[in-house]
C-alpha cells in the first residue's frame, strides 16, 4: 500500500501583536500634542515599558513627550532617552 505525501499548508497570517496596537497610540499622541518639535520622538514598547527615543529640541519638549506618553493606559513605565542637542 502506497503512502500519501505528507500535506503542505501556508503558514497561518502574522496576527498583529498587542504592543504593535500600544506603540501606535504611543505615535499618535505624541502627533495629536501639535508641537511639531515632537516629531524627532519614536517609541518602543515592552511589558508595560514604553521606551522614547529621538531628539528633541529642548528639555521643556523632552518632559512633555514623557507627560503625554504616561496617559496612554497600557503604559506603566517610561524611560525616556530623548536627546537634547546642545549647543
């Protein structure tokens, strides 16, 4: 008795991951704020630790992109490494 071939099947699709949903409401706040300095801050997202990364070009901007980032409800941490250029 012959044996069939063992079945191939697709992969299954990628699901888009929880902390992909959190690092765009992350983005979106920071572009809702309307200050367009900023723009230069991009996060990351792990375990309830959302991570800022970029420059900005004050310290007056670095606080207030870890402010709006603290209201997002996923978020329990922040560290903040936004760059401040120096002049």
């Amino acid at each position: 008795m012959l044996e069939s071939p063992p079945q191939l099947s697709a992969p299954p699709l990628a699901k888009p991951r929880p902390t992909d949903a959190v690092v765009e409401q992350l983005h979106r706040a920071l572009a809702e704020s309307k200050r367009c300095g900023l723009r230069g801050a991009r996060c990351r997202f792990d375990a309830g630790v959302a991570t800022l990364h970029g420059t900005v070009e004050s310290f007056y901007l670095k606080q207030l992109a870890q402010e709006i980032v603290r209201r997002v409800p996923a978020v329990k941490a922040i560290r903040n490494h936004l760059r401040v250029p120096t002049i």
